[in-house]
C-alpha cells in the first residue's frame, strides 16, 4: 500500500493501542463467560461468534500497531 495511507493510520497509532488493549479485556470476558456460562446451545454459539470477531480484529490490530511501530512502509 502507498505509503499516504499509513502515514494516514500511524497517525492514530495510540487509538489503535487503545483499542487493542479493550480488545484484550474483552478476549478475557469472553474466556471467562465460555467456562462460567450455563451450557446452553444458542450461548454458546453467540460466544463462538464473539471470539471470532475479537480475534480477527486483534490481529488486524495487532498488524496495525507492528507496522506503524517499525515504521516498515
């Protein structure tokens, strides 16, 4: 990518440290709720769905803060 659109995205580099952080917290709510919930089908399934999307975006962020940290672009 050109190098307009990281400057663009490095630029908010301690939102994006922000937000990996809540996403961490939120890593282990889920965790935690994945043991301590009653074993229901649909709960689970909806804490199945809400692990994929915190994963997938902690690593989006987790690229993200790398790339801008390293300055690689």
């Amino acid at each position: 990518m050109s190098n307009r659109f990281w400057e663009i995205v490095c630029a908010g580099a301690p939102l994006w440290g922000i937000l990996f952080g809540l996403n961490v917290v939120l890593l282990v709510f889920i965790g935690l709720s994945l043991f301590l919930a009653t074993p229901e089908p649909g709960t689970s399934h909806i804490m199945v769905i809400n692990l994929v999307l915190v994963v997938g975006f902690l690593a989006v962020l987790g690229f993200t803060l790398r790339k801008c940290r390293t300055a690689e672009y």
